[in-house]
C-alpha cells in the first residue's frame, strides 16, 4: 500500500512552491482496514471498513477502482458508496460490487485491479493555508472459482523458480495466481539488494530479477493477508526449486 500526495487548495504562491520542492512525510487519516482485497467469483460484493483517524476533523472518503493499467473504470467491479461522510474516528463502509461484465474475466487465472480512497479535508477558515487530499491505492484481486481453494501450508508461490544466468537470475511463475516479491536479499529477513524493486508477477509469467546477486537469492513474497514470507531456494544446475521445508521455517 502506497500514499500518493495531491494539493487540493493553494492559496500562497510561495508557500505552494515551497511544498513542492520540499520532500515531506505524512499520513492519510482514512485508511481502508486491509492491505489488499480478495473478491472470489462466488461474492455477490465484498465490503471494506475504512477508518478515519482524525480525532477532530470529518473527512469525506471518495472511492474507485482502477483496471490493473491504472485506468479509473466502473465495470466488471465498482464501488458504492462512491463518495461519503465519516467523522472524526468513527468507520464507514463500501462495497466493491461485481457488474454483469464480470462473468468475461479469465476463468482459469486471477485478475488485478485496485482499489482507492482518497481523503477530502474540510474546508480550512484559516488564510494562507495549503491543503492536501492523500490517496491510498491496495491491489484487489479477482479469484475465479475454477482456482483450488489456499493452502497455507502449501502456499502457490511454492511453485515459483529461478533459472540462474551467471549473476542473472529469471524468476518464473507457473501459477494461476499473482506473485507479488517485495524482496531479495542474500540471507532470510535480509536487508534488499541494492538496486532491487517489487516485482508484480501476473499469473504463467516470467520476469527478470532486477538485480544481479553472487549467491541465489532469497526471495520475499506477499500473502493474502498482507504477511511477508520468505522464499528459500535450492538449485541443481542452473534451475532452483523452493525448498519448502526450509521456507516455511520461522
């Protein structure tokens, strides 16, 4: 899950320019109650908690999904409400709802999509005051029912292989599923290669590892749960194969 920083009012020239030549951290204060979204073939709708932090302020809460290309749509998956009112620290809800269209999904492979909220301050009475409207974006996976149901001792992403080039490495997925790795590092729970990006894999795809590395690599997947796992791999030649045992070890 990302934050993405969008100026909804300037009202200072100079303070605007400055906000933007400036790097700065903050926090949204509407967030969903999870790190991503799983909607199965069999779900009419599935409904999403979002929360407002703010112990003072009430925030409108607009939301949308987006196409796994970034285009906002409203088919095979919308969200209602679109926009709505939470007070300070109290829930609201949405639901995304499946349209008719989304029976000409693949069924034999997942399909991706996200799902965002962005937080609409209160108008300021304050003079001279810049505001910000945050936006959070989590994937939202559709799973046809033709998947076999998970297997937490046995996770998909077991089924991920490397095929090693030198210094190279090509990582493949074999599964109807996503592979979402958000690292590589030499050792367990290891520090990131220099250089290494999250790979998104869609399903029966193979990408190039982003980095170049000595030793194999091991590789850290995301579940369902918003959980990172480690992947540990064992290699005859140039192919490698999860080694379960050792992966599934604490």
């Amino acid at each position: 899950m990302y934050t993405q920083t969008n100026t909804a009012k300037m009202v200072a020239p100079a303070l605007a320019l400055l906000v933007t030549a400036a790097s700065f951290t903050t926090h949204a204060s509407v967030t969903p109650d999870r790190t991503r979204l799983i909607f199965k073939e069999s779900d009419k709708s599935i409904s999403v908690t979002l929360r407002n932090n703010d112990p003072k302020l009430p925030y409108l809460a607009q939301s949308w999904i987006e196409d796994e290309k970034g285009n906002k749509i409203s088919s095979p998956l919308t969200v209602l409400p679109p926009v709505q009112r939470i007070d300070a620290m109290m829930n609201g809800q949405v639901k995304v709802q499946g349209m008719p269209d989304i029976s000409k999904l693949p069924a034999d492979r997942e399909s991706m999509f996200y799902f965002n909220v962005r937080e609409i301050p209160p108008k300021s009475n304050k003079p001279n005051t810049l505001q910000i409207a945050l936006q959070t974006r989590i994937k939202l996976f559709w799973r046809p029912k033709a998947l076999a149901e998970i297997n937490m001792r046995d996770p998909w992403q077991h089924k991920v292989t490397l095929t090693r080039n030198g210094q190279a490495f090509t990582v493949n997925n074999p599964t109807p599923y996503y592979v979402i790795l958000s690292n590589a590092s030499t050792q367990k729970n290891g520090n990131p290669a220099a250089g290494f990006t999250p790979l998104v894999m869609p399903p029966k795809t193979s990408a190039p590892l982003n980095v170049k590395m000595d030793s194999v690599p091991v590789l850290t997947y995301v579940n369902d749960y918003g959980a990172r796992l480690s992947l540990i791999f064992k290699c005859n030649g140039n192919s490698c194969q999860v080694d379960a045992e050792q992966s599934r070890k604490g």
